[in-house]
C-alpha cells in the first residue's frame, strides 16, 4: 500500500516492525491517529478492531476478502454501520488499484463484467 502513495502502518501485538516500518500493537498506540482502517484478520478479530475503532473515532474500515469470508464478520458490519463508520465489507483493495499486478486488475474487470464491482 506504502508503494501506491498510502501512509500504512501494521497493527499487530507480536509484531515490532514491517517493511521497514514500526509496528504498533494497538490503534492506539499510532500517534498522529489514522482515518482508515485495513482489516486483514479472522471475523472473530474482526468483530474486537471494529469496537476499537468505534472507541477511537476511526471513520473508515476496509475489511479485507480475496477468497471466502476474509475479515468479513456480519456482526462487525452492522456494528460499524449503527456507529455511522463508513464500511466496505470485503473485495481486496489492490483490484481498485490502477498500477498494481495483472490479476488484481483481472478480478476487478470480472467484477465489473458480472455486474458484482462495488460502486
């Protein structure tokens, strides 16, 4: 994401650093705060960020699915929803991405021939 311009950030309690970056253990942890959270975790750990972001004032959350329910947690999409933060619900970002490898581009040109390409 860092190579598409994007200000990314690990968010992992084991991990210390990524690519060169600092990992932080919490969100709030992260000084300045983000705006926007990529979740790439169980639905289970889903359903626990999603309340941090709530507590945080995090506006936006992204959760992850390439193939089967990723991040996806149902009750974790209602939750942001009742809590007014802006949720994208699956698809993999890289697909929305012009720059990026020729099969995330494939996946979002099938999404968009099958009617399935989010608006």
């Amino acid at each position: 994401m860092r190579q598409h311009g994007y200000d990314a950030l690990a968010v992992n309690p084991t991990l210390t650093s990524a690519d060169d970056a600092p990992g932080y253990a919490r969100l709030e942890d992260i000084a300045p705060a983000v705006d926007g959270v990529l979740v790439m975790t169980s639905p289970a750990v889903t359903d626990q960020v999603v309340q941090e972001c709530a507590r945080l004032h995090i506006p936006r959350v992204w959760m992850y699915r390439a193939g089967g329910q990723g991040a996806v947690s149902s009750q974790a999409v209602e939750f942001c929803r009742e809590q007014g933060i802006a949720v994208v619900p699956g698809e993999c970002p890289y697909m929305f991405l012009t720059a990026e490898h020729w099969f995330h581009r494939l996946h979002g040109f099938i999404k968009k021939i099958t009617g399935a390409y989010p608006s």
